[in-house]
C-alpha cells in the first residue's frame, strides 16, 4: 500500500517570527514560564522585536523585566536551547542522542514537526526574492535527515506530553 507523500513548503520563517511569546523555565520555581512584551506604548511602531520584555511566572510570581535591545540566539544543538531575551531555559526541549530539539513555543514546534514529517520538502526558487536563511534552513542537519525522522518525532511527541505533565 503506498501512502500519499506529505509536502512541505518553507513559509520562509525566522527566529524573529517566535520569539512574541516564548514558553521558558521559571529560574526561580522550574515551572513554565513565559517572555511577552511589557504592557504599554513603547513608541508605537517600530521593530516589534526591541521592545521591552517580561518574564512572568504564574508559579511564583516571578517577574523581570528586559529593555529588549540585545537579544542573543544560540543555534546549535549541543546545549539546552535558551530564550533570546532572559538567557533562560527553554521549556520545550528533549534531548535526542544527535543533540538538543527545541523550540520556543507550540508554533514553532508545530513547524519542525510538519518539516519532519514531510516526505517532500520544498524551498523558495533561489531566484526569487526574500529571506534566504529562514529557521527551516537553519536547522541542524541531523533533523533534515529522513533517517532520522522517528526520533526526531518520538523527541517532539515527549516534548507535548511534557505540556500535559503535572
């Protein structure tokens, strides 16, 4: 029986696209956590990126505030993934015997769970204008692998049962 093969088209996403509301382990209390923009008119317009940001715990009450101006991506494997802003862990992460698998909130994850899964994966034409690097072309080669697909998706499956967790 063959099974239809599954598309994937890059919608040309990068980091910047998920970062509004990243879901990151309190350092206080170890329970979810989230990073959002600071309530209040920062300026109006401008790069929805650098504005200031809150890392708020419904655990503990925790919350910091970040101005927001320097964020700094780490994008290899090796290590937990952390969040741009606060340097904190991210929530949603396994590690696979290839690395760390991690994303910085459930659209994200969803992303490389339809990359993965995809049996025919597509780019933009190398012509065409755009973004050329987007986080699909960042990832690590390990998870590109059709080899790989299984464990890849078996680190993403622990990764939602961690959400249901108590």
């Amino acid at each position: 029986m063959v099974l239809p093969s599954r598309r994937f088209r890059d919608p040309r996403s990068t980091a910047y696209d998920f970062i509004d509301a990243v879901m990151v382990r309190c350092p206080d209390c170890e329970k979810p956590a989230y990073v959002i923009p600071a309530p209040g008119d920062f300026g109006g317009g401008g790069w929805s990126q650098s504005r200031p940001r809150r890392l708020v715990c419904g655990g503990c009450g925790l919350a910091r505030v970040c101005s927001g101006r320097s964020l700094t991506f780490r994008w290899g494997t090796a290590n937990p993934g952390r969040d741009p802003y606060f340097g904190a862990r991210l929530w949603l992460q396994a590690e696979t015997r290839h690395g760390w698998l991690w994303a910085y909130n459930l659209e994200h994850l969803d992303l490389i769970r339809r990359y993965v899964e995809a049996s025919v994966r597509e780019r933009a034409p190398w012509y065409d204008t755009g973004r050329k690097m987007t986080l699909v072309a960042r990832l690590p080669t390990w998870i590109k692998r059709a080899k790989n697909r299984d464990e890849v998706l078996r680190a993403v499956d622990r990764i939602h049962a961690s959400l249901v967790a108590p």
